[in-house]
C-alpha cells in the first residue's frame, strides 16, 4: 500500500485540510501519515508519524519508514523550528526513496524570469525588475510617481512597501499588522539612507497597479491550479480576495475576506467579463508550462492576479504551497474535488511512477 506524509511544520497546521484527506486516503489505496520533518529520527528511515483513526476522530502516533510520497505543506518562518527544518527537508529531497508531489519553487525574482521568458505571459506582468540600489527606486518614481517595493522572500503580504512621489517629496506606506504607517522624506538624502537600509535585503521594484473596486476595496483574484488524475492541469479553485476600504493589499491577514469569485465578476462591466474570464484561462494554461519548463514538475499552483479600471488582467504572484481555506469558503461542491485532488495525483503516480513525474529536487 502506498503511503503519502503530509509533511508540515507543526500537526496543528492545516489540520482540517489534513484530516479531509486522511478521511478519504484509503478510497484510493493510499495510507496517510502526517509528521514534521523534525520527527524523522536522526541516522535512520523511521519517521514519528501521526494517523487518523476516523471512528475517535483522534491522531495516533506511529512510527513508520520515510513516505513515498510527500505533499509538503511547510511555510518557513524565521523561528528555530524553520531554521531546523529546512536542512532536513532538502535531504529528504534527495532521498531517493520518496518523492516530493511538487518541489516549491524558488524566490519571486527568479520565478519573475521564468514568467517573463514566456511570450504570452509577459504582456501580464507588471514592469519589474531587481531594486540595486535606492537610485534605482528613486529613476522609477521620478517615471512612474508611484511604485511598489516586494520582498522576494516574501509572503502574505509582508513587507510591501508602497512609494509615492509629489514633487520632491516621497511618501512610503506599509502595513505593519493591521496597521497602515506612512513615512515621509522631504530630502532626498533622508530616503536614499531609509531606502538603502531596506535594500539590504532582496526586493522587487515593481510597477504600482490600482488594484482597487471602484468602491475603493482593493481586490485580488486567487486562482488554485492542480494536476489532476491524469497528470493535466485544471483550474481546482476561483476566489476573490477584498481586504479593507484603501488599504493597500488585498491579502492582509487578519483584515481581508474572500469574496465568491461568480457574484464578484457581476460587478464587472458585461463586456470585460467574457475578456476576463479569456484572460484567466490563458494564464492559467502558460504559468504551468512555463515554471515546470524552469523549474521541473509541480503539484499545485496559486495565482493572484488582477484586474485593474481599463480592464487589463495582471499577473502579481505564483504560489507553490497555495491555501486552500478561501477557495473552500464559497463553493461546497469544490471541496469533495479540492480533497481529492492530491489523492488522485498520487495514485496517478502510483499507476505510472516515471510518465507521471512527481519529482525529487
Ligand atoms: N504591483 C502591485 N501594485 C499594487 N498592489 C500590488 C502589486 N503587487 C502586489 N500587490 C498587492 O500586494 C499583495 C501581496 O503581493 P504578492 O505579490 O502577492 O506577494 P505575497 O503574497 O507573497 O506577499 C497582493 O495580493 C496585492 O494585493
Ligand atoms: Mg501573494
């Protein structure tokens, strides 16, 4: 019997995803286990594992050799827990006996070279480019007067930073928590020794886009692709992302909801919904192609994409590890398919290890 590990970083994460799957596991012959990668014991195959015993409801532990297959569902932080995990995860990587349902990809720079390099994909992307040096941010705000400062290791939202040029004044806002904080300098001097202490780490300099409603609730639209039983990628999930009236992402935690993808694309003009919804499936065919031409085969992908007032769709962002908490919210009948797509893809591997591809790293 095959085994798959849901492998995160601690048992409480995703536990209800998690118990799903485990619940419906051995509909399709497979055994699941969940563990962390900290509770593979060191020199030897044996992993600590926990497995659903569905009459309790309850997780018992286990211990069994390392999985064969891996749906690896961990979000590195800078705790000592992420800092511990990681090395044992690209060993397992590289354990010939198991093999990851999709490798993560890497940081937003180099997955933004894989995008642009596709020619249907680049009219999507919003102008970007590696932030040097504060000179840099300072040639595109004197162009553009506004643009966006992204992390390449970032996620969730953390550490955008939105600039602003009046005259010679910059303004930069971004979210810390909940709240919106604001920076001004009036002297160029003063912003090139603020910009030059960020840039101490990786960011993207990039295009600012309006990604607000025409009520002033800024929007992202999240779409969940996943290979399914034969190997092909399909749209698993649509949602839409509305955080706070002017705030400035759509993805704030804490502060932002999902919207239901149908009702939302009735508040867009008739005419753009057909191009829209063209749009959607032209991205969603090219980004698969495009980041398993790079970077070997995934599993799953999330997009967050938008749509700006003249009606074009942007292409802000690809996850490897997407949620799958908002794409559940507004449509039931997905969730039977979103638990099973995993379970299909594995046993898909299962039937025919080498055509199918899952990989090792
Ligand atoms: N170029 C942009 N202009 C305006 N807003 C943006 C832009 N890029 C991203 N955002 C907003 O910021 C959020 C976070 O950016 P994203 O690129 O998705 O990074 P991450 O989700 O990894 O933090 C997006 O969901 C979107 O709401
Ligand atoms: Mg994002």
């Amino acid at each position: 019997m095959l085994t798959l590990g849901f492998m995160s970083l601690s048992h409480e994460h995703e536990k209800t995803y998690a118990e799903e799957l485990a619940k419906m596991a051995s509909d399709y012959g497979i055994r699941f286990i969940r563990f962390t990668p900290l509770d593979i014991s060191p020199g030897s195959t044996l992993v600590k594992a926990l497995t659903y015993h569905s009459k309790s409801g309850q997780w018992n532990e286990v211990e069994r050799e390392i999985p064969e297959l891996i749906y690896d569902r961990c979000f590195y932080g800078k705790d000592q827990q992420s800092k511990k995990a990681k090395p044992i995860v690209d060993w397992l990587k590289k354990y010939p006996k198991t093999k990851f349902l999709g490798l993560g990809l890497p940081d937003k720079w180099t997955v933004y070279k894989a995008l642009r390099a596709d020619p249907i994909l680049k009219s999507y992307l919003p102008a970007t480019s590696l932030a040097g040096s504060a000179q840099d941010v300072l040639r595109r705000l004197t162009k553009e007067k506004k643009c966006i400062l992204k992390p390449a290791y970032g996620s969730g939202g953390r550490g955008m930073i939105h600039l602003e040029m009046t005259g010679k004044t910059v303004k930069a806002s971004y979210q810390v928590g909940k709240h919106k904080q604001l920076k001004s300098f009036s002297k160029q001097a003063s912003f090139e020794t603020w910009c030059k202490k960020v840039l101490q780490h990786r960011y993207l300099l990039q295009s600012f886009l309006d990604i607000q409603d025409k009520d002033g609730y800024p929007c992202d639209i999240r779409l969940l692709l996943q290979k399914n039983g034969a190997g092909e990628w399909a749209t698993a999930g649509r949602t839409v992302r509305r955080s706070y009236q002017h705030g400035l992402l759509a993805n704030l935690a804490g502060s932002s909801e999902s919207v239901s993808f149908d009702s939302w694309l009735l508040s867009v003009p008739k005419k753009r919904q057909a191009v829209l919804l063209d749009d959607l499936e032209t991205i969603s065919q090219a980004v698969p192609r495009a980041l398993e031409f790079a970077h070997g085969p995934l599993f799953e992908l999330g997009l967050d994409i938008c749509l700006t007032k003249d009606g074009k769709v942007w292409l802000l962002d690809v996850n490897s590890k997407p949620g799958k908490k908002a794409f559940l919210q507004y449509s039931p009948e997905n969730s039977k398919l979103l638990h099973q797509g995993p379970l299909e893809y594995c046993s898909s591997l299962a039937a025919s290890p080498d055509k199918k591809g899952a990989e090792k790293g």
